[in-house]
C-alpha cells in the first residue's frame, strides 16, 4: 500500500513539517494544519492534539517515489536526471498532451523552461537516475 504523507512550511518558523493533513476551522478562519503521526496518536488517547499550521501554498504530497539516493519525492520538487539536460518539476493531478489529446491523472512531470507537453513519471519507465535537487518552495536552496 502506498504511504499517504503530506509537507508544508510552518507559519511560524518556515520549517518544513511532514504529517497527515487537515483543514482546521477556528471560527470564521480555516487553515491548513499538519499533523505528524505522533501527534496523531497522541489524540486518539484523548491527550491534546499538536497541530502545526502550514502555509497553504507550500502543502505538498508524497509522490509515492524515491530519488536514485532513497530521498521522498513531493508534488512540486525540482529534479533532474543525467538521462535529460534539463530539471523538471513534479505534479500531481490532471495533465493534458495537446497534440495526441492524452488526458493523464496522477504524477507526471513539466518542463517549466521549455515549450514542451508534460509527461507521465515513473521511475518504471528505465529513468532510475533522477535525484531531488530542492522544492520549488524553497528559493534559496540549489
């Protein structure tokens, strides 16, 4: 069975945490929390419950892959492969071929600086070489 793992960058400090994850309502507000298996099992033995607010736009899944090095492969990392010159970002969700009108739904990767049609990724199909340089949501890092 494959590993349902979410990430994002906390609020407060903007760490990366990895957990389960939640819409959480306080009132009129609704936030994005995380909430790692420890804590979770904290709450079912009704003990209070640690949540860590996320930035919405840095929530992320667990692709259900590996890199060539055993690093988690998340929706929105940048990787490359010394199969192809170029790095591509990571996606999860609907994907359309233009010219073959291919509708595809699941993991597939872009090419954000070329004028190319996305594409299925799977570590399957003999591109065992790819490695996680960073997330897009991290600007500052190679």
């Amino acid at each position: 069975m494959r590993e349902i793992l979410f990430r994002g960058k906390r609020v407060d400090t903007g760490e990366w945490v990895e957990g389960s994850y939640a819409k959480w309502i306080d009132g009129a507000r609704i936030s994005a929390v995380i909430i790692t298996d420890a804590d979770a099992d904290r709450g079912l033995l009704d003990e209070p419950m640690i949540k860590y607010y996320v930035k919405k736009e840095t929530l992320c899944q667990f692709t259900g892959l590996r890199d060539k090095n055993g690093a988690r492969i998340w929706e929105g990392d940048v990787i490359k492969s010394d199969y192809r010159a170029q790095t591509c970002i990571v996606r999860i969700g609907d994907a359309k071929y233009i010219g073959c009108g291919v509708h595809l739904y699941g993991v597939f990767i872009e090419f954000p600086y070329q004028d190319k049609e996305p594409e299925p990724f799977s570590f399957n199909s003999g591109l065992q070489d790819w490695v996680r340089l960073r997330s897009i949501h991290d600007k500052d890092t190679p």
